[in-house]
C-alpha cells in the first residue's frame, strides 16, 4: 500500500502516528472535488486547512504560477525587489480598509504572527519605552505552532510541554452580551497596571479553538479602550481573511481598525505558502531612522517569493471580482438556511455561523474539547460518505472552497444531516 509507504518515510503533522488511520493518499484534486489514489472522490468542504478558496487546480491560477516560473522563481529580497510583490502590496493595501501603509512579507500564517508580535515589541523598544512589554490574547487564542504564536495561545495539550519556553501573557475571555461590561473594566484595569505592549486577536471568529464567534460591537468597544491606552492592536486574519466572514476581511464589521494585521492561509488561493503582515506608518516610521539598531531584523530565506506573490495576485483579482463576491454571499444564505432546517436537532447544542463558516456544535456527554473521541467517529462516517470534514473535537464546521456547487453543498449538507441521527445513537 502506497499510504503505508508514506508512513514509514513520513512524520504528519498534529498526527499521532501510533493511533492514526494510515492517510489517504491523494493523487489529484478540481475545484472542490478530491481524487484518491484508490479512485474514491470526496468533496472537499473545509478547503484544505483553510487555504483553499478558488479551487484546486484553479487553471487562472496555475497558469499565472506557470509564466511566473519561467520569468523569476526567486531572488533573494533584501536589496532586491520585484513585480509580483510590488503588485500584490499595492492590491492588499488598496482592498484593506483604507488605513494600513506598508506590507511585510513571511511564509505562512505563524510567521507572519511572530512578525507582527516582534514588529510591536521593537515599536515600543525603537522609542526607549522598554516597559511596555505584556501581550494580552483572548482565552482560546490560536495563532500558530512557532514560539511567540504558541506563547500567545491559550495554553492547552498542543503546547504543554514548551510551557516553561513561552513568554508572559495575559488571557481575557471572549466578549459575551453578557461579560463585555466587566470585560471592558478588566481590560481598563489591565491597560492602567501592566504595562501592555499590545493586543492580539482573531476578529470575530476563533478557529482552531472550535469557530468560537463573538460580536463585531463588543471588538469595537475593547479596540477602543486600548486604542486610548496606547495597547497597539493586532489583528490575525490568517483564517478569517480574503472573504470567509461574508466580507473580504473580518475587520470591515468594525469601526475601530488594528494597527497591524496578519494574513496567509487564502491568500494564494491556496497554492502557495506565504504570509503578509500589514501596518500603519505611524509604526513603520518609528523603524524608520538613521541608527542601524532601530532596523526590523526580520527575513526569511523565501520573502516575497516571486511564485507565491504571482499565485496570490491572481488569486486577489479572482476574489474581488463580482462571481466571486456572489459565491461567497451565495454560500452564507444556503448556510443559514441549512442551519434553519436542523437547528431543532436534539444533538446539536448550537450552530454558529459568519459568513462561509458554518459549525455545528454537537452535544455529546464530554465537553466541548479537540479531544472529544465522537472526532473519530464522525470523520470516519463522513468520508465514508464521499464528504471531507475534519470536525474539531465535537465540533463539525463546514468553510469551502468559494466555488463550491449547489450539488456539492447539497451533498455535505445532506451528510450533516444524517450524521446526527447516526452519531446520536
Ligand atoms: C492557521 C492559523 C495560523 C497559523 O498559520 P500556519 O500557516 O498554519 O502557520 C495562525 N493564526 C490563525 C488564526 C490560524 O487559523
């Protein structure tokens, strides 16, 4: 067998190789539609980790990745710049909500988190301010598997075991209806003791905590205390950008805006790993000197590479242009609608949904958790059934590819529904 194969070769990642089913082995992919090697089709309706949004295979895509590689593959981007970047700064910062001024570019979703955590700690120390120096996060955080991005998560299983690695931070709970009074004094109070350098948060959804939602109104009222007590504000948009909420960005629900925000994951429709953190220039001037010292001293092997920034424009003018807005409205109405027609399901303990992203929360006799074992179950039953979803604990979500069909849609929600019944039993 070819995934035995794999496994002997292969260490998978967030895989206990032990326990683990072998993996399926995965020999070509269209649109939404997954081809395995033994022939059995799945769609797949959580876009691959999130990244995919056009498709697989998208042939717009492909073909611009193609002329890009036999023009420039890469060049080294210190000293050096290009096209494909330049072009794809201009896209973001003019589709971005009219306030961020310069583009600095990373891999993937991790690091352009450690890229925003290190951008707002030298932004403080540039000034000699080196008291400013907590990170408050929201309870339940996710932002990546590299140091600074687990020390910003919640501390659970996943990061354990580098507890005594992870530096300081401070966790406030989520907004509720029926917290945010006591959330925004405790927030207050924390501004006025700590000495916070800033505030980072996934806007409005929370997605490897189990798509945790919480309301744009309550954002705006804790962006605003620490926008008055100088907390700069950063938002990672690594999951909820380029149109998964219903709107490009999650932060146009907003009024107040992050100083700095993080996007990969959608960015190059999926077929390139890359990452971007955005500023103000109010904190690019602050790097911006005659001392040597003040310089951000952050780069990475493949920065802006050519391949990546050429799959990323093509994938920026697919998602703006008036199909793709369509699908992604499309894909929101048929979601609440599906969440209509089950919600009265003595299984389900809540449905949640912004935008692309439908969860359905399973009520089962263990908590809420990863770790919940009806994970195994359910994943099994679903690709059975010719649908790919990786539940999250007891929690099923849905998040396609924005091209998915009626039928396809149909398909993963008709696998939903007969899912409960059976799980339920
Ligand atoms: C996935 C994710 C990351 C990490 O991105 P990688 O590309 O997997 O390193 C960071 N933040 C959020 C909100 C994510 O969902």
């Amino acid at each position: 067998m070819l995934s035995n194969e794999a496994t002997k070769y292969i260490w998978h990642p967030f895989t206990q190789m032990k326990t683990a089913a072998p993996p399926v082995q995965i020999s070509r992919a269209k649109d939404c539609t997954l081809y395995a090697a033994d022939g059995t089709q799945y769609v797949d309706a959580i876009a691959s980790w999130w990244v995919n949004i056009h498709g697989h295979c998208n042939e717009y895509i492909a073909g611009k990745i193609a002329a890009q590689a036999l023009t420039l593959e890469h060049v080294i981007f210190a000293g050096f710049t290009h096209t494909p970047a330049i072009d794809l700064a201009k896209t973001l910062i003019s589709i971005l909500p009219n306030h961020f001024a310069k583009v600095f570019f990373s891999d993937d979703g991790s690091t352009c988190v450690e890229v925003a955590l290190k951008m707002a700690i030298q932004y403080w120390h540039n000034q000699g301010i080196n008291h400013k120096t907590k990170i408050i996060a929201f309870e339940n955080a996710y932002h990546g598997d590299t140091f600074g991005a687990m020390s910003v998560a919640e501390r659970n299983a996943f990061n354990a075991a580098f507890n005594n690695y992870l530096f300081e931070v401070i966790h406030i709970p989520i907004p509720t209806e029926n917290n945010i009074e006591a959330l925004k004094l405790q927030l207050a109070a924390l501004a006025a003791k700590e000495n916070v350098a800033a505030f980072i948060f996934e806007p409005l959804v929370q997605g490897a905590a189990g798509m945790l939602m919480y309301e744009p109104a309550h954002l705006d009222e804790l962006l605003l205390i620490a926008k008055e007590k100088n907390i700069l504000c950063i938002a990672d948009e690594v999951m909820t950008g380029f149109g998964r909420t219903g709107k490009n960005f999650a932060i146009e629900y907003l009024q107040q805006q992050p100083d700095i925000i993080c996007l990969s994951k959608g960015i190059t429709g999926g077929f390139m790993p890359l990452g971007v953190t955005l500023c103000t220039q109010q904190i690019f001037d602050v790097f911006y000197a005659d001392e040597t010292a003040k310089t951000f001293f952050h780069g990475h092997s493949y920065t802006a590479n050519p391949l990546a920034c050429a799959a990323a424009n093509a994938s920026m003018e697919l998602l703006i242009a008036d199909k793709c807005q369509q699908q992604i409205q499309h894909i929101s109405t048929r979601h609440t609608a599906f969440a209509q027609s089950i919600q009265n399901h003595i299984f389900i303990k809540e449905i949640r949904q912004r935008g692309t992203i439908l969860a359905i929360e399973l009520n089962t006799a263990e908590n809420s958790s990863y770790f919940n074992s009806i994970q195994t179950v359910a994943y099994q039953y679903f690709m059975n059934n010719g649908v790919f979803l990786r539940p999250l604990g007891n929690i099923i979500y849905v998040m396609p590819p924005y091209c998915i069909t009626d039928a396809e849609l149909d398909k993963v929600y008709e696998v939903i529904k007969t899912s409960l019944d059976y799980l339920s039993q």
